[in-house]
C-alpha cells in the first residue's frame, strides 16, 4: 500500500533553508531579527515545499499570531478594494493572513469589528477609512486600541482619526483645493457639491480643501448647493437627483469620492444632461474604473495601494515613542467629465 506523503513542516523549512527552527520562524512571521537575504531564501524555501503556516498552533505556541486585521467602512467600495490590495501585497510577501472587516462608516460596529479581531488574536489592527467627527465617538476605540497596544498588539490608521496609532494621512485637503482650483479655471462659479455625511474627518478635510480654494476666487462654500448623503453610487445618485431638480442653474458638480461621481454620472446620463458640455463632473480618489468611464472621470489621485502597504508596514514595524504620520501626495488627473462652463 502506498505511503500517504505528509505535509510539509517548519522544520522541514528550516532543514533545507539551512537555519535554525527559530530562525524559518521569525522569517515566515515577518519580525526582526532576519537579514533580507536570509528571510528571502526561507520564503523561496517553503513555497517550493509547499508549507503552509499553521497560524492556530502558533498562537497556541506564545507567539505572534500571523493574523492582522483590516477593517474597511466599504468593502464594495473601490477606495478600499484598493486599500486592501496593498495590505494584502505586503502579508503575503510575510506570510501573513489578512483578516477583512465591515464596518458600513458606523462607529459603533467599527468598535465591535475591533473586539472582535482583539478576541480572535490578531497580530496588527489597520483601521482603514475616515475617522469620525465629534469629542467621544472614538473614545470607546481608542481605549480597547490602547490595550491591546500595551499588550504587544501593534495598530496603524489610515485617515484622520482620534485615536493614539501610526497614521497614513491621505492628502485630502489639499486635493480638495486642486479640484476647486480646476473647476474655477474653467469657468465654473456655480458649482455643486455632493458630499458624505459631515460626519466623517474625510469629508470636513476636503471641503475644507474646496472652501480655501473657492474663497481665493471670491466664491463663498455657504452660497453654493451642498447636499449631503450617503458616501456611495446612490449617495451620489441621489445628491444629483436634488441638484439638478432644485438647482439647474449649477454647471458643474464635485463629488467626494469617485463612487459618488459615479451615481452622479449615471442620473445626468438618464435625464439626458450632457457632461461636460452641459455639466461638468469631478470626483476624488481616482479608483481604477475612473479612467474607462463615459466620459473618463477627472478626478484626483490618491496612491490608494500604497497606502495600504505603508499601514501595514508601519504596524509590523516595533512601536515608537509617539506615534509616526506618513502623508501621502496627490495628482490631479484631468480627463473628459470636465470642460468649460456653459454660457
């Protein structure tokens, strides 16, 4: 009777790396201690043996847990498909598994998303999306953050949050200004705004973004259309609903994230508006789909999957005395959604 081949071990990784039990440990878990070549060559080690890292037995074993946590506000929503896609990159080059959460932009189930990846072990928490508006509604996270910090869990935001934790800041009040500065220099004085509920930082950074520019132009935010919903395609669907039904004087409409511009693309594509000859439409963030829209989306670039890689990053990286910030750049990308304001 043929011999059954059993799975392949650490120590079978380590035998063939030629390093120490240890050592294929540390490698496989991503920690300190292993030069790049070494942990390089345990890798290649057991990828052609086909080791997979049982992360239960090494949580019962004392050690890191090879699990971290990603909560997103959207999974459906490209920004964070993207987010997650550089989180992803870097824990697979570390044998890491990602564990993704929903948090649907409330912070009451973004607080029961981090119980429960602290209860489950995780080795890292990245908090990925804005933070929330307000004295208090971070407070409960930030103390069960707090503990698991001081217990070794290690934690990185992405976004303005309230919470004591490394910080990958998106630039968004400068783009907001970018996309003012552009609309302006077309022509444009009547604009509209569709936005996600003030509620959240991202929102308040690139209105304030808006606001400086257009006050640079002599254009009060006050005295232009703002219509608040949700941060999604029927958000933004509904946000056009209301500016072309209340306000048809307006030429052009900025949208506070590209899943909004969408919804406001396809409301003006139904009612026969014309873009950008009639109204002209930008959005922010520039997900993947911005470019192969009718017409294409100006938008502005934030590096989305970057950002997530830099989370990561940061959370593997040992604690500092006072938490590290990592701003992000943008670029403004100019494409056929927008044109000259009408006559």
């Amino acid at each position: 009777m043929a011999r059954v081949r059993s799975a392949p071990r650490l120590v079978d990784v380590a035998e063939r790396a030629g390093v120490s039990l240890a050592t294929a440990s540390r490698a496989l878990a991503g920690r300190e201690g292993v030069s790049p070549g070494v942990a390089e060559r345990v890798h290649q080690v057991a990828d052609a043996l086909g080791y997979v890292v049982n992360a239960h037995a090494r949580s019962l074993a004392g050690g890191s847990a090879s699990v971290v946590g990603l909560i997103v506000h959207q999974i459906d929503d490209p920004y964070f498909s993207e987010i997650a896609a550089g989180v992803i990159s870097v824990a697979y080059d570390k044998g890491i598994t990602v564990q993704i959460c929903h948090s649907a932009r409330d912070p009451e189930n973004e607080l029961r998303q981090i119980r429960s990846l602290i209860a489950n072990n995780v080795r890292a928490i990245i908090v990925a999306g804005s933070g929330y508006v307000g004295d208090g509604v971070e407070a409960a996270a930030e103390r069960e953050l707090a503990a698991f910090q001081a217990n070794g869990g290690r934690v990185a935001v992405i976004g303005r949050h309230a919470l004591r934790a490394d910080a990958v800041l998106p630039d968004n009040e400068d783009a907001g200004a970018a996309l003012a500065e552009h609309l302006v220099g077309l022509g444009h004085r009547r604009i509209a705004i569709a936005a996600g509920t003030v509620n959240l930082t991202t929102v308040v950074d690139r209105l304030a973004g808006i606001e400086r520019a257009l006050a640079g132009n002599g254009i009060e935010l006050d005295d232009l259309p703002l219509v608040e919903a949700e941060f999604t395609r029927d958000g933004g669907a509904y946000a056009a609903e209301q500016i072309v039904t209340q306000h048809p004087e307006t030429t052009a409409v900025i949208a506070l994230n590209d899943a909004m511009a969408i919804g406001v693309l396809a409301v003006l594509r139904t009612r026969g508006v014309t873009v950008p000859s009639e109204m002209s439409v930008a959005g922010f963030d520039d997900v993947s789909v911005a470019a192969d829209l009718a017409p294409s989306l100006t938008t502005v670039r934030l590096p989305m999957t970057d950002m997530g890689a830099a989370a990561l990053e940061m959370a593997l990286k040992d604690p500092s005395s006072r938490p590290r910030r990592r701003h992000t750049g943008h670029e403004l990308m100019v494409r056929s959604s927008t044109g000259p304001a009408r006559a």
